[in-house]
C-alpha cells in the first residue's frame, strides 16, 4: 500500500495544479482520478479501455458519506489513446479536503515540489484514509 498512498498523492499535487486554471478563486483541488459505472458503460468496458492491470472497487456512497467531494470531469485531450478517450463521460474526480496553507494563496504560488513538500502530510492522511475504503485490488 506505500506505493499506493505515494503514487495517489503525487497525481492528488499534480491535479492541484491543473484545478488552478479553472476555479474562481485561482486555488486548487486536490484530486484523484476515477471512473464510474453507469447506463452508458459497463465495468468490462471501464477496464478494457484502461492500461491499468489492477483496479479497486468503491461506491459513490461510501466516497461522500466518508466526507469527500466527487466531481464530473472529462478531457478532450487529442493525445488520450481512443479508447480512454471514448469513456470520458463516466471520468470523475474525487476531491481530497482542501489544504489551509497561506502559501497557497500567495502571488507567486508554490511550485509542484514545494507544493507537494507543504501539502504532504495533509495528504497522506487524507489517501491513506480513502484508500481504506476501496475493497481490495483485483487484477484484470
């Protein structure tokens, strides 16, 4: 599970980042990449179209019941390989809890290492806890 736990924290910082172009208040989010099952896509076609070899399984209850946000996204990237490009519409983003650093909010914003470094230990408690709530890795 370390490996896990550093490899979501690093996406969470690198997600940060790119929330800061879109939101109101130019912080970011610090998020995690997921896929949702629905009408338009089954659980067969999620997995088919990802390169992962393993996934976990989490309900959108246990997410927000648990205290974290969940937000629809989905990119129109020209460089996503076609088939992750054709399963966008169920592409979401869990929201990890904000971060209350000034030196977020600061003119010059920190870059993604001292970002990472600031932000680390928030973090890996805030991972390590929805981690927990994923059932157990399968192997496709």
């Amino acid at each position: 599970m370390p490996g896990a736990v550093e490899t979501v924290v690093n996406a969470a910082v690198r997600n940060y980042g790119e929330y800061r172009s879109v939101t109101t208040d130019g912080l970011g989010l610090f998020t995690v990449s997921v896929f949702a099952i629905d009408d338009s896509r089954s659980e067969n076609d999620i997995l088919a179209a990802l390169p992962q070899r393993s996934f976990a399984r989490i309900t959108v209850g246990a997410v927000t019941r648990a205290g974290y946000g969940l937000l629809p996204t989905s990119t129109d990237d020209p460089d996503l390989p076609p088939a992750v490009a054709a399963i966008q519409q169920v592409h979401f983003d869990i929201v990890l809890p904000s971060l209350d650093d000034t030196r977020l909010v600061a003119l010059d914003p920190l870059d993604d290492e001292d970002l990472e470094y600031a932000a680390r230990d928030h973090l890996v408690i805030a991972v390590e806890r929805l981690l927990a709530l994923f059932g157990p890795r399968e192997q496709k």
